[in-house]
C-alpha cells in the first residue's frame, strides 16, 4: 500500500500546484497518462500469467494506453475529464476482473482509495479556470 500511496502523491501535488502554476497541469496530464497505461498494462501481466492471453483480454488492457494517449493529445479542460473517467471506469473492470478471478482478491482494497485520490486530484485540476487550457506542444511547452 505504501508503493500506491507513493505514486498518488502526484496526483494530490500537481493538482495543488495547479492553482499557482501553469506547468503543473501540463505534468499532471503526463503523469496521469503514463500511469493509465501502467494499469493496463497490470491487465496484459495478469493475462499472460494466467494464460489467458485471448483477443479480448489483451485488448481491453491495451484500451487505457490509448485513451489515455487521445486525452493528453486533446489537451485542455477535457482531458482532465476524460482521465478521470478513465479512471474510474478501470476501478469497475478490475472489481469485475477481481470477482471472476482474473486478478488478486486483495486488488481492491488497493485500488479503491488510491483511485479515489486521482480521480479527485484529477477532477482538481480541471476545476482550476486559470489551466483549463493546458495542453502540451511538441516540445514539451504549454
């Protein structure tokens, strides 16, 4: 649990630090997307492990890498929206994946609170008026 609350530090910081400083969404947009892809990718490991490499399986675990690619290239408002969502519509694949046995049953007890941080770090951020428009250009800059 401590490696999770570690890596929801980010999230609470950067969405802090959105209220002072333009960057910060910028980075929070780019931590939120590699981690979304991070928790497909938990899927793909779980497939693999289990031999339960089917078309379906490895796809949804690839879907999170792509959304969260399509929010951080959409930028702006939304894309902290979108996350969010994404987010939270992992939790509920991964109690579905926890009830059927395709994940450990301890997974919940770590997901749940920590998604919990995010979405809200995430929801935060959007709301700071003076980022909403924080999107990143080919060279890193907003």
């Amino acid at each position: 649990m401590q490696l999770g609350l570690a890596g929801a530090m980010p999230f609470a910081a950067l969405a802090i630090l959105t209220f002072f400083f333009g960057w910060a969404a910028n980075y929070l947009l780019l931590y939120a997307s590699i981690i979304l892809a991070f928790m497909g990718g938990i899927h793909w490991g779980c497939a693999m492990n289990k031999e339960l490499a089917t078309l379906g399986r490895l796809g949804s675990s690839v879907a999170p890498a792509l959304i969260a690619w399509a929010a951080v290239s959409l930028g702006g408002y939304s894309a902290f929206f979108i996350l969010a969502t994404a987010f939270a519509l992992l939790l509920a694949y991964d109690l579905y994946a926890t009830r059927i046995g395709l994940v450990p049953g301890w997974y919940p007890s770590l997901r749940i609170p920590l998604t919990l941080i995010v979405v809200a770090s995430l929801l935060l951020a959007a709301s700071t008026t003076d980022f909403a428009t924080a999107t990143l250009a080919p060279d890193g800059t907003s």
